[in-house]
C-alpha cells in the first residue's frame, strides 16, 4: 500500500504526518515537529525553509517570505533574490521541504499526500493549493477541510452519537465547522470563517502598540526602518506566546535606532490586559462565525457535546473564556492543536488507501455555488442563481434549466460566483464560458447547467442545449486558475533551480559559510545540531562583520574586530552559550555601526 502524506500547509507552521499501525504519527526533524512555513535565499543565493527562513527574517526581510497562504489563489506574485514567485510556487518550496523531510525518515520516496485547506477558501484557492502540491511534486490525492480533519483525530469511534464545535484559530485564517460522529460517520454539518483573520493579526496589533509607544517616547517610528520591524515583529510574536502563560511580557531588542548620533534600545513590557483590549474585537468577530455556524446546523451551543480548539492562536486565554462564556461548555485541547490538523490528514490519508478505520467521512462545501442570470421581475442581469446551497455534502452534483431571452439568441454567457448575495456583484467570481452557436429558436430555448463539486470541493461546471445536445464544460481562464501546462513546467524549473545541489538535510539549517579563521578540518565535523546551527549562524555574522570593518571608522572597527576575536575563539572551543552570546552582541554592534554608516 503506497504511504500517503497528511498535510497541514499552514500560514506559520506546516506540520506532516504518516498514518503507523493504524495510528497517525507527526513527523519530525531535530526534534521539530512543526516547519515554520518560511522561505527565504541567504546572501549566497542558497534556498533557505524552515527555522533559518525564519531566523533570517528579522535581518533580512527583503530575502524572505513568510504568510504565504494568506496570498495563495490570488494573481499578485512576491519577490524572492530578484525572481518573482507565485504563492503557489513559495507553497511548493515548503510542500518539497515535507516531503523531503517525510522521505528521509521513511527511506523512500513518497509521491502521494492528503493536504489540508481552511473551510472557508474558495474554488481557486484549493486549486491553487492543489497546484503549489503538483509542482512539489505530490499527487495530490484529497483537499481536505482543516476542522474536519482535526475532527478525525478527536473521536473517530464515539459509542453514541456526538456533535463537536471545531473553533480553528490559526496564524492567518480562521474557521469554525460543526460535526456530528454516529455510528462511524463523520458528517460536517456546517461551516463558517475568515479566511484574512489569525494569529497574524495579534501579532500586527501588537506590533503597531510596541511602534506607537516607542515613537511617543523617543519621536521615532520603528516602522519605517524595514529591518527594525521586522526585528520588532519576531520580538512581538514571542511576547504574545509568553502572554498565553504568564501576565507580563518584556520585548526587548538592543540598538533598535539611531538619531542624531544616538542610538536607541527597544525594552518595554506589555501586560495580558494591554494584549486582551488589542485583539478582544478580532476574537469577538470569530464569534459571529460561531453563531453563524450554529444556526446553519439548525442547533443551540446546549446541543453541542464538546468544543474542540484547533490552530495555535488558539491557545489564547481571551479565546477561552470568551468562549467558554458564549457557549455555556468547556473547551477541549487534548490533542496539540499545531499538529492534529495533520494528524487527521494522515488518518483521511488512510481511508483513501481504502484501510477500515472504522469512520466514514462526509464533508460539506462552505459556499453556495451558482451563476448570473437575467431577472425578468427586477430587469436586472446581475441575478445570482443559486445551484448548489452552502453546506451541502460532498460529493454534489446538482444541475438547474435555464432558457434564452430573446428569439435567435446564438450564444450564453455562464459566469460562475460563490456566495450568499442575490446579486452577483456581491459574491466572488470564479469564471465562466462562452456556449456558441445555439440553435436558431424562439426565446426560451433550455439550456441546462450542471454543477459537480468532488470530494476535494473542486468544481467542474457544464451547459447543455436541450434541443440539439450541444455542449461546454467550465475551464477556468483567468490567472487564479490552474497553471497552463508551459506555466506549470516554468514553475517546476524555477523551483528545481532554487532546490539544486541543496542536501535536503540541510534545509532547515542555515547553510555552511566560509569559516573566517584558516583551519585544515571543518568545524562542522562530528558536531551535535546545536553546536553546529550555532557556529553556522555565528559565521554568518563574522562575514557581514569582516565586511563592515573596511567601511567603519577606527573606533568602530576596532570594536567589531573584539568581538569578532572573541567570537571566533568562542567558536574554537565549541563553547555554545559563549557562540550564542556573541553572535547577539556582535549581531547588535553590526547593526547600529551599519544605521550610523
């Protein structure tokens, strides 16, 4: 039986799993479960994912991508080391990076996956995702809803029947999805979400309360300086998981400005209140969804039998309790709420494979699907036509008759929308097709559209003239579809140009450099991970000081060259704490020498 993949491709972190006996199980690399969901090209050009993407950020922003998937399925590109790049492109660097990561561990090659996508993403952003697969080089073999993969892992077998609340607060979508578990059958029974709203938004707010209150203090916005906010978001981002556990965090970052010849330190502390008052709106507004969800599934929050929290801003103590006080129930994190998406990704895995695991699963669409039309009552062509209603089970095939409105009419236009609006100018548009050359009748000639939506809520769209059988399937022809076959074999070079003569091993540490002190054996040999991704980020920093030295004053340079020296011998006896503080101060001196410059 071929190994599928469990996928959760997420704005922060990506997590993938193998199903083992019968049992899901995370894969993990250094004793990383997750892979922050980063890209980026170091100043030698080498591809960089994971943990040293991520590393790299707060100093090299502009060589660096980060929340990707909050892009995926729409037509804007990002720059990466002066090539451009789909978000589906970046996707795949990320995808290839799992599987690499998968087939390492398993000692073999792995061609087939299950990916995870947020209820509430539209048409072109599961094909896009489905792409960003291909290109990985995944078969794709099911798009799956993230609260109902997570809802796999949470009760596969219940004795009697239950109904879950699965709250999915992740770092940049949100999704709340109600499931009832009978007799095996696991059935969504409806959806609701954002999928602009996360994590990443807690992070902005308390970024743009850390600027503000510098910038009050010292007149300076921290914000103009792309490199001091990035420094400040990665600080902000700690101080918020800090917050989940304790009442105060301090953000601290030395040598964060310059002006006027003096330099400035960022240290300031931030209470769970300040924090709570910052994002209490954006929670409040995933509660919308939750009341929203309820009343789809025609329940009250009492006939919910547990509410299971999914994603990792949902550790949040505000979501607990604003929660816990709407719903009138407690909540439930037995399982890591970073790694059960996967989780339940694998076991889906599985069920594909055609394992019995005892559960069958029936998943919805969480977007009425339908086209434009004329509305002879209001005048109006920008009808919406609804074909199949939101929350609707997969798979669905539904098809509805519509008639020509004029004597002679030789061709339709089927434009294709999603959403909840009458009028179609409020709903999202998909696509559409021109069905020519209809037979030369009086007005009402039939034409019937049908629309087939699979297991992985990917939509096919036909029109049909009753009278002559002629006929056209939907083929999306915009540039948020699927890549035309030159478009796709573009993005696999590019991507393999980028992967090339990178040990997959390697891919979450940051590349060796050049060891700036002539030495006849490599410091790398027979070294824990640690010391190693040390001395590497340590190297790092001891070619960008080498460089500054020959462009600083006297005074300047003298000091970089002491803590280099210092650095360096710290490097020789692999002392770890010692390489760790050194690469800090000299990583703070370099900056503010390089602001002063």
């Amino acid at each position: 039986m071929d190994t599928i993949l469990g996928i959760d491709l997420g704005t922060t972190n990506s997590v993938v799993s193998i199903l083992r006996d019968g049992k899901p199980v995370v894969l993990e690399e250094d004793g990383r479960q997750t892979l922050p969901s980063v890209v980026g090209l170091d100043t030698n050009g080498t591809l960089l994912v994971g943990q040293s993407a991520l590393n790299q950020y707060a100093l090299a922003p502009d060589r660096t991508v980060r929340s990707i998937k909050r892009k995926i399925g729409a037509s804007e590109s990002v720059s990466l080391g002066g090539q451009s790049y789909s978000p589906q492109e970046i996707s795949a660097m990320v995808l290839r990076t799992l599987k690499q990561r998968a087939e390492a561990q398993l000692g073999g090659e792995v061609e087939k996956a299950v990916i995870t996508v947020p209820a509430f993403f539209n048409e072109q952003q599961r094909e896009a995702t489905r792409e960003a697969g291909e290109l990985a080089g995944l078969d794709v073999v099911r798009i799956i809803n993230e609260p109902t993969a997570a809802a796999l892992v949470y009760n596969p077998n219940p004795d009697e029947m239950e109904r879950l609340l699965v709250y999915d607060l992740g770092g940049g979508t949100f999704d709340v999805s109600i499931v009832q578990i009978e007799q095996g059958v696991i059935e969504v029974l409806a959806s609701h979400g954002d999928t602009q709203l996360g994590g990443d938004d807690f992070d902005q707010l308390l970024l743009g309360f850390v600027c503000d209150r510098f910038q009050k203090e010292h007149d300076l916005d921290l914000r103009d300086s792309p490199t001091a906010k990035s420094r400040v978001l990665r600080a902000v981002e700690e101080a918020k998981k800090e917050l989940s556990f304790d009442p105060f965090a301090t953000v601290q970052e030395e040598f964060i400005a310059e002006k006027d010849g003096a330099s400035f330190h960022l240290n300031t502390e931030i209470s769970r209140l300040d924090y709570e008052a910052l994002i209490e709106s954006l929670i409040s507004k995933t509660l919308v969804s939750v009341d929203e969800a309820l009343s789809d599934a025609k329940l009250t929050a009492k006939q919910v039998d547990r509410v299971v929290l999914v994603g990792g801003a949902s550790r949040t103590p505000l979501v607990h309790r604003m929660l816990q006080e709407q719903l009138g129930q407690p909540i439930h994190l037995e399982v890591d709420p970073d790694l059960c998406v996967s989780m339940g990704a694998a076991i889906q895995g599985g069920l594909v494979a055609g394992l019995d695991l005892g559960h069958v699963l029936v998943d919805i669409t969480p977007h009425t699907l339908g086209i434009r039309c004329f509305d002879s009552y209001e005048r109006s062509d920008h009808h919406f036509a609804p074909i199949i209603p939101r929350n609707t089970a997969l798979p669905a095939s539904r098809s509805e008759v519509f008639s020509t409105v004029w004597d002679g009419q030789e061709q339709v236009q089927i434009d294709v929308y999603q959403g909840e609006s009458d009028d179609v100018r409020h709903n999202k548009h998909i696509g559409g097709f021109l069905l020519e050359g209809l037979a030369d009748a009086k007005q009402g000639n039939e034409i019937l559209v049908r629309f087939r939506l699979d297991l992985d809520g990917i939509l096919t769209v036909s029109a049909v003239e009753k009278m002559t059988g002629l006929d056209k399937e939907l083929a999306f022809e915009n540039a948020l579809s699927r890549f035309r076959d030159e478009e796709r074999d573009s993005a696999k070079e590019k991507i393999e140009a980028v992967f090339a003569g990178v040990d997959p091993q390697l891919l979450e540490a940051d590349p060796p450099k050049p060891v700036p002190v002539a030495k006849e054996k490599s410091v790398f040999d027979g070294l824990s991970p640690e010391l190693r991704e040390g001395i590497q980020r340590a190297n790092d920093i001891l070619d960008r000081a080498e460089a500054l030295i020959q462009k600083a004053n006297q005074q300047d340079a003298e000091e970089i060259q002491e803590m280099a020296d210092r650095l360096r011998e710290a490097i020789d006896r692999h002392a770890l704490s010692d390489i760790e503080d050194g690469v800090a101060k000299l990583d703070d001196l370099v900056f503010y020498v390089q602001d002063v410059s």
